[in-house]
C-alpha cells in the first residue's frame, strides 16, 4: 500500500489523536492554573488541507516575484516523497507533519515523568531581521543559546535533557516590521532556580520559562509552524498581552522562503541524549510512526 493511501486510511484517527492530545493539554493546564497556549487550528489535520496549504504557499513565494522553481524544488509533491529519496526542507508541509509525529512520539515521552520539566522561549534583540533581511539569519544562531543553556548546566554539575526548535515570527517596534527568529524549548533536569541563574534575559534577550503540565501539548505548540505576526496589547485591567495574526502575504512568501533554505535538521537541537537520536529524528518511516502514534500494535489497516 502505498505511504499516501496509508494516511489516508488513517486519517481520522490521526485528527482524532492530534485532538485528543489538545484537549489532554487543556485539561492540564487547568489543573495547574495555567493558560493554556494551544491554538485549535494547531490540532487539525487533513490531507486535502495540507495540499491547499502546499500549493497557497507556492503562489505566494511566485506572487511575491521570489524563485518559484527553487522553492518547488525544496518540498514534495505528497505524502509519497517521503518514502525515497533525501528529506527536502522545512518548508515542506509534509516534512513538518513527519517531524510533529517524530516529536510526539519519540521526543515528548522522554520528558513526561518526573519533576523539574520547563519550557524556555528564548530571543535575542540583535538576532531581529528587517523584512527583506531574513535570508541573513542563520538557525545555528539561535540554536548556539541552547547550547550556552546547556553547556552553562553541566558547567555548574547540573544533568539536563532538552530538545529546541527555532521559530520565526513578525513583531512591531516603533512602527517597524520585525522578523523575530526565537526558540522554544522543553528541558529536564535543573530546577526553576537553576535555570533561571542560566537563562540570558533583558535587556539583550527576550526569555520566559514556564513549568511543563502536558508535554504533548508542549510537542503540539512547539511543531505548529505557522506563519504569525505577534503584537502587544493592553487589556482594561492594564495587562500586557500578546495577539496573534496571520502573516500579510508578501512577509508570508519570506517566512516561506526562509523555511525552504533550511532543513528540519538545521532548525533541531537534542542535547543530553544517547548519539544517534537526530538521526532517528530525521529518517523516520511515517508509516511506522502513525503507527506508534496511533497505538497500532498489528499491521491490521496497512
């Protein structure tokens, strides 16, 4: 059978499960008093969607007067690409869908027992890009704060775990558009106190660190991939808040067209694991993690 009607077969289950894990997240941070971060766009999944999405995006990075024939070049065609072949670029929605599974079934479990489990979203002032600029950041960049985090730990005798993704988003200052390229990261190990001695912070770093009530719901938030323009605002009590938008076409077609230049690999980091988890990570069979995902012990359905 093939990899396309595989997914097929399967895809209710697959939305049901993403759903599922949603709702686990919502109930949790509840529990734990927090506000839950998830967007229910995030959970969704269909297969007509994710081609509607490959192809809006193509005649977005080609309106846009960017090269069409390189980013064409850099994603699949369908689900069945991913069977042969080298893993083409994180612009790819098919190379993302593989990467979430990757990182709810085989990265979140390794951080669902135990105490002292946080997330750190993580920005440095100088690291913001112009639009227009973007093709200038480089990811290794922003994964170099993970590895600072980490080495900074172990410096101070402290074991920790954690798995990054770099991300990109639009902001406003002073009236100016600004790509924004963060990490959000999930560790274990360090207690707030000591992560926070590590975690650079203001004025050269935006940072926030948050204890963990679902690491599912922190694998779903962390592999969303959404092309957003995030502003502040002020509520009537005098509360900063963030809004959430859809990026205008033109900052889409860059957000895209950076995305295309880079390979899932170049925007992960996995630090304190046994040496060939990335290679798991980025070679993964899709069939075999939908059927992990979905708990398929027998071959049964494909």
């Amino acid at each position: 059978m093939k990899l396309s009607k595989f997914i097929y077969v399967h895809e209710l289950d697959i939305r049901d499960r993403l759903k599922a894990i949603g709702a686990e997240a919502a109930v949790a941070a509840e529990e734990a008093g927090r506000r839950h971060k998830g967007n229910p766009s995030s959970v969704r999944f269909s297969i007509n969607g994710l081609a509607r999405k490959q192809a809006n995006a193509v005649q977005d990075v080609k309106a846009a007067g960017l090269d069409v024939r390189a980013y064409k070049s850099a994603i699949h065609d369908g689900f069945d690409g991913l069977n042969g072949g080298p893993a083409k670029s994180a612009a790819c929605v098919y190379e993302r869908f593989r990467a979430r599974l990757t990182v709810l079934t085989k990265i979140a479990p390794l951080f669902a027992d135990g105490e002292n489990v946080h997330t750190v979203a993580l920005a440095k002032i100088r690291h913001r890009q112009r639009v227009g600029s973007l093709h200038q950041f480089r990811p290794t960049a922003a994964l170099r704060m993970v590895s600072t985090i980490h080495r900074r730990l172990r410096k101070a005798g402290i074991a920790s775990k954690l798995f990054g993704v770099v991300e990109v988003s639009l902001i406003e200052v002073d009236g100016k558009q600004l790509f924004e390229p963060h990490v959000h990261m999930i560790i274990k190990g360090p207690t707030y106190e000591e992560l926070s001695a590590v975690v650079p912070r203001r004025p050269r770093y935006n940072s926030r660190i948050d204890p963990v009530y679902h690491s599912g719901g922190s694998g779903l938030y962390f592999t969303k991939f959404q092309p957003e323009t995030r502003s502040g605002y002020e509520d009537k009590r005098g509360n900063q808040g963030r809004q959430r938008n859809k990026m205008q076409a033109s900052e889409r077609a860059e957000w895209l067209a950076w995305f295309a230049q880079h390979g899932m690999a170049e925007l992960l980091i996995l630090t304190g694991f046994q040496p060939g988890l990335m290679h798991q990570f980025i070679n993964a069979d899709l069939r075999e993690l939908v059927r992990q995902f979905l708990g398929i012990r027998h071959r049964g359905r494909g």
